[in-house]
C-alpha cells in the first residue's frame, strides 16, 4: 500500500495519522495552526472528517436520534452534534493545501457518495472508512470504485461485517485495503484495547493492519506498534483548552510528540531476526567467562576445579572444555593468572 509518496508495508516504518475530526472547534485558523502543529509532532499524515450533519443523519427528535449509553455525548441528538462537529466543505482545499505546504499527507473519512465525489475533486490519494460506516457496503464499494487505497477501521465489527467489507472492495476491483483495530469507546478503556488482533488482523485477511485509538496516552500505541502495527491514528487537538466534542480523547502537540517518539523508539527496539553480533556486541564477550589458571600450578601437576576456574574475562578456553580438562597433567610449570590452553596438557602419547 502506498499513499502519497509513502509506502507502507512489513518493512517501513509506521504511518502516523493525526485525526482532525472536531478539534478544530469551527475556526479554520484553528483547523490550520492544528495541521501545522501535528507536522511539528512527527505526524506523516493529517486526516479530516467530510460530511455534514444533513449527510450523515436525520433532524429527528426522537430517541432513536437521542444518545445514551454513558458516552460523553448522552442525551445530545446527532443531528445537533454531527451539526457542531463537522469541518466545512468549504475549508477542505485550504487544509489540503496547508499539508502539502508542510509535506503531509492529507485524506479523509467520507460519510456519502457526494463526500466521496467532493474528495475526488480534490485529488486525495486515500479514504478512510469510520468504524461506525463498515456495514455501509454501497458506500463502501462506491469508496473501492475510486481505486485508491482505503482503511477500514473494525471498531464495531464483528467477523461477518469484515469480510462483507472486504467482498465489497474486492468485488470492486480494489485489494489496497488496511484494516485497523479500533475500540469505539471514548476515551477507550485499556483493557478492552485487545492488540493482539492487530496480529491476527494482518495475518487473517493477508492486509496491512494497524490501529486507530481511542485510549489515553502512548502506551497502546506502543504495545501495537510490537505486535506489528504499520498504520497508527490518533486525535489530535491543537490546546485541551479549544474544548470541543473530541477533546477528552484526543492528543496535544506535547503528547502526540511524545508518541511518536516512543513509537519511533519501539521500532528501533524491534529490530531484526539475526543472531550475528555486532561489533560492539562481540567487545562485550570480553567479559563472558573462560578458563584460567587459579593457582600456580607446577609442571606435573593435576589440574583441578581449585587450580583451573571458569572466570571473567573471556579471553581463556571456552568453559565447555572443563570437564576434560579435570585430571589431566600439566606439561609446564603455570603461575596463577594466565589464560588456559590446551596446550598446556601433557601429551601422554
């Protein structure tokens, strides 16, 4: 999968999205200096949300519209919050041009065909589906027909609603897809981040994987990037003070630096299967152990496990030749302090 001039795969190092959504609290001077901010941080890519309340909902009051559930959004209707947290159509080529200016990527989330048709006009070089749109397999084919890559995020996904959203790209000719563990809670508890299926979403459906996050601080991230993550998101709000629908779990430009940081230093922690040494690594093996003669041994002598011991430094014989070397003669006079050899057993012979 390649987005913009990014390649990601096994072997590149993580692609880190920051997510818009909401925090720009309806300024684009906010929406802007936030973009500029998140390249600051170490971001790779910028991501928005396009849609409007009227393309996303209904402006109905009635309960079915009404949220519940213990989110920080009850008793609000969605009409009203998808209405206050949306990023105006309009701004969008400003954004756009804002990234490329400071070398991000810039994508977006569509909601509806029109979003769709809207961000092809623009050129975007990738669509990400939300976690709440993976049962909507016409706009998911609609999405696939563009023939860009696309991320999914699994957040309310069970296994059947996955493999219906992978049927619909593929029926459409697109197999460039990412699937990202996502925990649609918000914040997101740690202990339902469950990242061992970012492994298993890898290796289950032959994709990129990675995670979108709804958890406080960097240590989810982390732990994804071990299990093999190639893709990470996060909210990212330019001041907690902005406030906003999203603040409460998303990342300031202090944070998310400290994220990508440590992101970056897992990677480096990973490294590689290899089992040769470095040449640091090998200096060090001055200090394994080795054989050496513990006391003034004279020539004649048995050696012994009182007159030949397995010491620091490493410089003597490899310890594996002790047992046979107990009981053998000296053929020299040995002082105490001088590396063993095999040398110095006599050749009965």
């Amino acid at each position: 999968m390649t987005i913009g001039n990014y390649k990601i795969d096994q072997t590149s190092p993580v692609f880190i999205i920051a997510e818009l959504s909401a925090n720009h609290n309806g300024s684009l001077d906010v929406a802007i200096e936030t973009i500029r901010a998140a390249k600051r941080a170490g971001a790779n890519a910028i991501k928005l949300q396009t849609y409007t309340a009227d393309t996303l909902t209904l402006n109905v009051r009635n309960d079915d519209f009404k949220i519940s559930g213990g989110t920080l959004w009850d008793d609000r209707y969605l009409y009203d919050l998808y209405k206050e947290a949306y990023t105006p159509w309009e701004w969008h080529q400003a954004l756009f041009d804002v990234a490329k200016e400071d070398g991000l990527i810039c994508f977006s989330s569509p909601f509806d065909k029109t979003a769709v048709d809207f961000l092809e006009n623009l050129g975007v070089p990738a669509y990400k589906i939300a976690s709440f749109e993976i049962t909507d397999i016409p706009l998911i084919e609609y999405v696939a027909s563009k023939g860009k890559p696309i991320i999914i995020s699994t957040g309310i996904a069970e296994l059947d609603d996955i493999h219906l959203a992978l049927d619909a790209c593929k029926r459409m000719g697109n197999s460039d897809i990412a699937l990202l563990k996502c925990t649609s809670s918000y914040p997101a508890p740690v202990d339902e981040a469950n990242m061992i299926m970012v492994k298993d979403l890898a290796e289950s459906f032959g994709v990129v994987a990675g995670l979108s996050d709804h958890t406080l601080g960097s240590t989810v991230p982390i732990v994804a990037t071990v299990l093999g993550a190639k893709i990470i998101e996060k909210h990212f709000i330019l001041n907690h003070d902005i406030g906003g629908p999203d603040a409460e779990f998303s990342m300031d430009e202090l944070e998310f630096t400290a994220m990508v940081n440590a992101v970056r230093d897992a990677e480096k922690a990973i490294g590689t299967v290899d089992y040769n040494l470095t040449p640091k690594q090998k200096k060090g093996r001055d200090f394994a152990r080795s054989l050496y003669v513990a006391e003034d041994i004279a020539e004649g002598e048995v050696f012994t496990e009182k007159n030949v011991r397995s010491v620091r430094p490493g410089f003597g014989l490899h310890p594996k030749y002790f047992r046979e070397i107990i009981g053998e003669v000296s053929n020299v006079k040995v002082a105490a302090g001088n590396r063993f050899s095999l040398d110095l057993i006599r050749n009965e012979n």
